[in-house]
C-alpha cells in the first residue's frame, strides 16, 4: 500500500465514493446545505480511516458480526476495506434520510439503499472475504467444493437452505401433539387434541393460526409448543389447519377465508362440545380472520366467543411497520390486474415462495446474506432448526382474498371502521364483539408494530389486557415458560390510553415468559371442570385422520 502523509488527498479507495457523492449535489431531494455537512464529514472519516491504515492512528473496533472473526482485523487490507465499506453505508443511508419527500417516499428510498448496502458487503464475495479464504486454503478447497454442491442443490430448490430440510418431517418431529382431524373442507382441516389431563374446562378452546404460513408454528416440538401448553392446561384444545391452496381453490374470497373457514371452525366447535360460548385465539393473519368473522356473526346477533386472544395482529392498519412500503394505490392495482378475479387470465394464485422472499429481504443480512455466506463461501451446512424450517414451509394464497385483503387493509385501513366495509353479507363492525380481549404484541416486532397491535385496544369496548413481550413477530410469541427466557410487559393501571408509549411508561417489566400471565386470564373465562372427552369429534364429526392431517403436509 502506498504511503501518504496524514491530510494528503484520499487514497483511490475512497476517491470513486467522494466522486458519486460530488455528483449528488445535482440532486434536487437533498438541499446543498445538507449534503455539503455530509460530504464533508464523509471525508474527514474517510482521511481518518486512511491514517489508521497508514499506522499513524489506531484502528477502530468492529462490532458488526459480520467481520467478527479474526481474519478480517488480521489482514490489513481487509480490515480498511470493511471500515470504509461501514462509512460508506452510513453516508449512504444518511443521505437517504436527508432526501427531502414524504414520509412513504423517503421510507422506500432507505429500503432501497439499505438492499444495496447489505448486498454489496465485502462478507458475500469470496475475493473480498479473508475468513472465507483461509477456510479454502486450510481445506485444500473441499469448503468451496461443499459451497458448489449446497448452491446447487439450493438452485433446484428454488430458494436459500436456512436450514437442514432432511432433519425435520411433519408430524414426525414437528407438530408431533396427539390429535385427530374431525373435520375438513375446501379449505381446512379441523384438528382436536387429545386430552393431557383428566378433567377438561368446559368450554373449548379454538385456535386460528395465519394462512399465509402453516399452522405448526404452534406445534413445533413438546417444548416449546403453544398448543401442548394449552392441552397440559386443561384445555379442550382445537386448531385450524389451512389448506395449502393450489389451481382448484385460486377463486376463494376474503369472504370465503371468514364464512366457510373461522365461521364453520367456530359452528363444529360448538357441536362438538355442546357449548354455545368457547373461548378463540388469532395469531397474526389469523386474528384479522377470527375478528371478521366475529364481527359477522355479531351483526347476526350470534356471540359465540366467551373470550378472544389476539397475537401479533393487525386490525387498525395505520401504522404496518416496514410492510407499509410495498403497498400503495399503483402496487394494490397491479396485483389486481394479476391476481384478482377482473385479470385476464382470471384469478391466479399467490405463490408462497414470493412471499417467503418478501419476508426475509426485510431482515437480508439475517435471513438471506448469513447463509448465503455459510452455506456456499464457507461450505457449511445450516444446523437444524425447527422454527427456520417452518419458516421455509410457504404457502400459496388464493389471488382474490390476498387482493381483498391488500386494498381494504393495508391500503384503505378501512376495517376498523364500523359500518365501512360488507363481509359475508354484513356490514363490519369489530366494536360489536362482546367478549374481553386479550391482546399480545411484541416489542421488536417489524411484522406488526408492539404499538400498531396495541392499537386494537381501542377498538373494542369490552374488558381489554394488554401485554407486551420482548424479542420479534415469531420468537416473542414461541416462548414457553420452562425455558425462562426474554421478559414481558404489564402495566400496573388497567387503564389503556390511546397513546401506546403512554401505556408504556405505566408498565412494568417482568422477567420470563408471558404465556404464564395469558393462561391464568383464560382459565378465568374457560368455566368449571368436566372429566375429559373419551374420544375425539361426536357422533356427527367423526374422526378422520391423526393429526396433524394431510392439508399442512402439501407443499407449495
């Protein structure tokens, strides 16, 4: 490397970066003030960087796991290179920050630049990644060797292995709780439980789980299961399983997912049980479904829900986290003229895996970059992970519901209105549910904002709970008791203001999981103990099938 004395023009690793940043000042979204305090203290970092990489100063530290290892600080090379990879993403996504548009807009445009960032790191290419290299070189290049062969078989595939595929198999080692199917149409499947406990409460307990992901998210292993849990509890534990949909479903209607999917769990639970009243839980999708549906059969004068559990759910759609950059008025249009029942070729379906993809790029350097890095730059096979396995089980969706949902959801937040939007023949109004609600959100979670879920307490009018638990949209809400990890959040007041930070300094953190505080709140709502069912389904719901089914096993 050659020398240079300290304050002498950059070297020309940086020159190609202060050139595009010149070229910005022709920019009109940014003002000239802005970028002139950003170019410049761009190039006071960059000059910095510099003299550390001439020995004249001290190199700074590295956080960023992706340098971690010591090959990257060992090779000075590589060291400055990552140092100024680091500057150069910062600058870009403060200037990102500085383009002077609306809020949407400019939310898109850091998106935009974040992609790029992460995608361009030193870390994802093998001529720029030292650890990556002496892996090769120590290996006599079986790790490259073993990278080729994981690349191909992810090529076929179709998308990247986050993990081994081959440890896990459904209904083997995942969704493994002794149940029965007791009944199935177009769209799912009907599971009932078997009992872990002599005596049962009362009234059942019915789970809806999201159709756009499978529903053993709720049933990965026995230790770390919601619905095992809710089974050992003494519950009469039922879950909807959503069929994965394929040509012959593409036409079904939001309308449909809310008559003939939540509306008829809800009529064969109640027949099989014999109660009128049962007590209901929506995860994320979910929640919107159970709560329609809810709202339908109160415009028909039917309260069948003694209590309504809702995790990580959307109902008031003003604030969807980073999901609200992908949908405006032009994207809603085109996945009509695509999908929609008016397209050309009619109703087409949603394939899962352009979901899936959707949902990791917004966490890239987590769900994509990492292991693209492990599995094909270093040869290492991804270790088995339940909850990664799932993650990577998609699931289509039927164009026109995915569009209904789009347009009058997350486009025209119109659902929270009462009276504004028709399902199943009845004019909506979620205010009309008359049961206590219990709502869940998570404190990191980009899916669905803590603060967008706890604005469902403001929708409705009955006794409302609010608990808040760490980590994110999955993890947060997969978090049994015996492992005492992460914490939850309770506020000592019962009051719920309308501002959720407000709600937020009344509360109090409690250590471990906050599925302990849930099930004693729906045990006081779930009535007196009766020995449990002998057999699974009644004499007009029979058995079909062990659980959990041939729906959640198809693939998409």
């Amino acid at each position: 490397m050659a020398t240079r004395k300290k304050n002498e023009p950059l070297g020309a690793e940086a020159q190609p970066f202060a050139e595009l940043m010149q070229q910005m000042t022709h920019l009109p979204q940014i003002s000239p003030a802005t970028l002139a305090e950003l170019q410049a203290d761009y190039l006071k970092q960059a000059a910095a960087l510099w003299n550390s990489a001439l020995g004249q100063s001290d190199v700074p530290a590295v956080s960023d796991r992706r340098f971690s290892a010591p090959e990257w600080r060992a090779n000075p090379a590589a060291s400055f290179m990552t140092q100024l990879y680091l500057l150069n993403g910062r600058t870009l996504q403060q200037m990102a920050a500085a383009v002077e548009a609306d809020d949407k807009t400019r939310a898109r445009i850091k998106f935009a630049v974040q992609q790029f960032v992460d995608a361009a790191s030193p870390s994802n290419f093998l001529a720029t990644n030292p650890e990556a290299q002496k892996l090769a070189l120590d290996s006599h290049g079986e790790t490259l060797a073993r990278g080729l062969q994981q690349l191909w078989g992810d090529v076929q595939r179709g998308h990247v292995s986050q993990t081994d595929e081959s440890a896990f198999e459904v209904g083997k080692n995942v969704a493994t709780t002794a149940g029965t199917v007791v009944f199935e149409n177009e769209l799912f499947q009907l599971i009932e439980y078997a009992p872990l406990t002599p005596q049962v409460h009362a009234r059942p307990f019915l789970l809806v789980p999201p159709c756009i992901n499978k529903f053993y998210i709720l049933d990965l292993q026995p230790d770390n299961s919601l619905i095992r849990y809710a089974v050992a509890e003494g519950h009469r534990v039922f879950v909807v399983s959503w069929r994965n949909p394929d040509e012959s479903v593409k036409h079904l209607t939001w309308d449909d997912y809310v008559e003939q999917g939540v509306v008829q769990a809800i009529r064969v639970v109640q027949a099989i049980s014999g109660q009128d009243q049962i007590n209901t839980l929506g995860f994320c999708v979910g929640g919107t479904l159970l709560a329609c549906a809810l709202a339908v059969l109160a415009a028909r004068g039917e309260q069948p829900a003694a209590s309504l559990t809702l995790l990580t759910t959307l109902l008031d759609f003003a604030d969807n986290g980073i999901l609200d950059i992908f949908v405006d008025e032009a994207s809603v249009r085109l996945r009509e003229a695509t999908l929609g029942p008016d397209s050309p070729k009619g109703p087409q379906l949603l394939h899962g895996q352009e979901l899936a993809t959707t949902f990791s790029f917004l966490r890239p350097n987590d769900l994509v970059w990492n292991y693209v890095v492990g599995n094909y730059l270093k040869g290492e096979a991804p270790p088995a992970f339940d909850l990664l396995y799932w993650n990577g089980d998609s699931t289509n969706l039927p164009g026109p519901m995915y569009c209904w949902y789009l347009r009058h959801t997350y486009l025209q937040n119109e659902l929270k209105v009462p009276g504004r939007l028709t399902v199943c023949g009845e004019k909506l109004d979620l205010s009309a549910i008359a049961c206590p609600v219990y709502i869940y959100g998570s404190r990191e979670d980009h899916i669905v904002p803590w603060q967008a879920a706890y604005r469902n307490t403001q929708i409705f009018k009955g006794p409302r709970r609010f608990v808040m638990g760490a980590s994110g949209h999955i993890a947060g809400v997969i978090n049994p008791p015996a492992k005492g990890k992460r914490s939850h959040w309770i506020a000592k007041s019962t009051a719920l203001p309308a501002d959720p930070e407000a709600w937020l300094q009344g509360a109090t953190e409690h250590p471990g999981s906050w599925w302990t505080d849930w099930s004693a709140w729906l045990a006081s709502h779930a009535g007196a103990k009766k020995p449990a069912p002998k057999a699974p389904g009644s004499r007009k719901y029979k058995a079909i099938e062990p659980a959990p089914g041939r729906y959640v096993k198809v693939k998409a």
